[in-house]
C-alpha cells in the first residue's frame, strides 16, 4: 500500500505543479507574451515578409563609354529581364556611385569605350559589375542577370562567326549539351523554401526558452531570493517537480508546434510534404529536448533580462550553424560540435528533409536518434540542477527561521528584562 501511495503522492504533486506553473504563464506578461503571443506573431510577420520568395526588379544604373548598338543590347537585354530595371543611364562611374550610396540603385553595369571594337575584332571583351553587398538577394539578381545576358549574345556571335549551313548545326556548334535546371525541393528557387523551416524550427526553440527562463526569473522575484525552488511540501521531489513543469510546456507547444510547422507552412504554400506520423515522430522528442535545455538555462541564467539577452544574442548563429544558409561541409570542426549541443541542429535538418523533402523517420535516423539522446542527456542535467536548487531554498528556508527564531530569543529577553525592572 506504501508504494501506491507514494506513486498517487507523486501523481497528486506533479498535477498541483502543472497548475501553478500554467497560472504562472497566463499571469506573468513576459512568460505569456514569449509561450502564446511571439509564436503566434512572429512567423506571420517572417513569412509574409519572404512570401515572394524572389527580388525583382532590381535597379541598375547604366553607365555606356561604348555607345555602340551592342551596348545598347546589352542595355535593353538586362532591362527585359524579370530580375533587373535598368533605372537610368549614368554620364560617369561618379554619378552612379552617388545613386548607388542614396541607395536609389542597387549596381552598377559599366560598359567600357572598347567594348564593341573589341568584339568586332573577335576579342574577349569585358563588362564591370558592381553590386551593393548589403544584401545578397540583390546582388545575386544584378550579377546572374549580366553573366545570363553576355553568355546569350556570346553565343549569337559564336553563331555569325562559325556560320554554320542550317539552324540545327549551329544550336548544336554553341550548345552540344543541352541542360535542363531544375531547382529540387525548392521550384521557385526562393529564400522562403530554403530558409523558412530553419527558421521555424529556431523560432520554436528560442521561444520555449525565453519563456521558461522569465517563468523561473518570475518564481525567483517571488520568493525574493535567489532559489528557484518555492519552499512548499509539493515541491520536495525533483522528478515531480521536472513532470509537473515539463507536463505545463509540453501542453503549450504541442500546439504552438503544429502551428509553426504544420499551419505556417500552407498558409504560405512552401514546401510541406511530411507526413503527419514521420513528423509527429520527429517533434517528440525534439519538444522534450527543447523543454530541459530550456529548464537548465533558465536554472543557469539568474536574472530575466539576461535569459533574453543571451537567447536573442545566439539565435543568428544558430542558425548558421544548422547548415541551412551555410554548407555545414564549410563549417570547422569545432563550431560543428558545438551546434550539436543545441537540439535546433538536428531539429531543423530533420524538418527540412521531412517537410521539403519528404524523407520519412528512417531517412533522418541520426537525427531521430541525436534528438532522443539529446532528451536523455539533458533530462539528467535537468534532474542534478533542480536537485541543487531545492537544497538552495532549503539552505535559505532554514537561514530565515534562524533569524527569524533568534529574533524571537531577543524580543523575549528584552521583555523579561522589562519584567524584573
């Protein structure tokens, strides 16, 4: 009978925590705003954002020293294309700089005054492009425009140079291999297909840490000391404790999970071809390591301001370090172990793969598996870290009735002394 008791003891304190740490996110304004409000917002403002997925358009400045007509199809090339405006012509390289730095162009394409002597003469002539770095959409637009209109009219003039006896002979004199580019898992070849499930993984993760971590700067101020741990007889045990706390973000997030990758996604109609039992399969345990690496941060971290501080500091890199916007074959070896500690790596190659791909559990089984280690490491940490904080309240407990017993001995003795006087 012992052990059931103890067992419906364990039960009774685990619920009894879950409804004071959900009446804590619902009160405190931060933990709210960070569980709730962030998620909810945030990947509706990022989507909608890059829903175009491509930049078009782009202003260009034009500065022609040939004024030939072949400078002048170049000109009119660039313009017809969907990628790149021509936006006026420029009398010097003076002039369109200054365009470019009030930011009212974003390049510059300068046609040198050999540039048609030099083609006439079967010389390799050239075309400076100068692209605004600030941002790289841009820049790929303005300089993939001008390498795809200086190879079209070099292989106009392969075509009058070889003179070739009919058409087919002189399609296959430029072009002997036809090549079909097809962009996979990303038509559009845009930056939403590509970026986006990264970046709803870290939203996801990033938030669920801000929020516990203002949740237990929260319990702190409350307790108006340093100890995380509230001194109360349902919280002596630490696995109820990690159950009950664990149970509240676990609830949360099961549905601000399927928002973010399930709704997000067709809402904006990128790429999602996972099915629901590989996902699910997935984000089980990456919820699950996500919500004890939160627990220790927030355990680690002290002060509220600086838990968001230190998530938003980190989230950049973070995302660099999944290897969605930079090759992880370019990333040292050192800064590779690294981003393992984090469960957002596994997390977002695995959604990737999943959602665009349409791998299933067995195709990302590393990552299955690094996640649920991850969960059992961190568990464990979890586990050490509260079991510190609950001999901290103790310490402090048993410190203030002391005091507070020794204030008693004084007051009692200063009014027995008032007694015999």
């Amino acid at each position: 009978m012992s052990i059931f008791h103890n067992i419906a003891e364990a039960v009774s304190d685990a619920a009894y925590i879950w409804r004071q740490e959900m009446r804590q996110v619902v009160r405190d304004e931060g933990a709210f705003l960070f569980f709730i409000v962030v998620p909810l917002v945030y990947p509706l403002i990022y989507s909608w954002i890059y829903n175009n997925e491509v930049v078009r358009d782009v202003p260009v400045v034009v500065v022609d020293d040939s004024h030939s007509s072949l400078s002048r199809q170049f000109t009119r090339m660039c313009d017809a294309s969907p990628d790149v405006k021509v936006l006026c012509h420029a009398a010097d390289m003076d002039e369109a700089k200054s365009l470019v730095s009030r930011q009212l162009a974003k390049g510059i394409y300068h046609i040198p005054a050999d540039f048609d002597t030099k083609l006439n003469r079967m010389e390799q002539a050239t075309i400076g492009v100068y692209c605004d770095m600030s941002l790289m959409l841009t820049y790929q637009a303005v300089y993939q425009t001008a390498v795809g209109v200086t190879t079209t009219m070099g292989v106009g003039i392969q075509v009058k140079v070889s003179n070739p006896a009919t058409k087919r002979e002189a399609e296959i004199g430029v072009l002997p291999l036809k090549v079909d580019d097809v962009p996979v898992f990303s038509p559009g070849g845009g930056y939403g297909s590509s970026v986006l499930p990264a970046v709803l993984i870290l939203i996801f993760q990033q938030t669920l840490v801000l929020g516990i971590g203002l949740s237990a700067g929260t319990a702190r101020e409350n307790n108006r000391y340093h100890e995380l741990i509230p001194i109360d007889r349902h919280y002596q045990g630490v696995f109820r404790i990690l159950t009950g706390k664990a149970l509240c973000y676990f609830m949360i997030y099961a549905v601000m999970g399927a928002y973010l990758m399930l709704a997000i996604p067709r809402i904006f109609s990128f790429p999602h071809l996972a099915h629901w039992p590989d996902l699910l399969g997935m984000m089980l345990p990456f919820t699950l390591s996500s919500i004890f690496f939160g627990m220790i941060v927030s355990c680690l971290v002290r002060y509220r301001e600086n838990v968001m501080l230190l998530v938003v500091f980190v989230s950049l890199p973070l995302l660099f370090l999944t290897g969605v916007s930079w090759p992880r074959t370019s990333i040292p070896a050192f800064w590779q172990a690294v981003s393992w500690l984090f469960p957002s790596t596994f997390g977002a190659r695995a959604y990737i793969r999943i959602n665009t791909m349409g791998a299933t559990l067995g195709d990302v089984l590393w990552e299955y598996r690094s996640l649920w280690l991850q969960t059992i490491f961190y568990f464990g940490v979890a586990c050490l870290v509260y079991r510190h904080q609950i001999h901290l309240s103790r310490s402090h407990a048993l410190e203030r009735l002391n005091r507070l017993g020794r204030k008693l001995e004084v007051q009692e003795q200063i009014k027995n002394r008032k007694k015999k006087d």
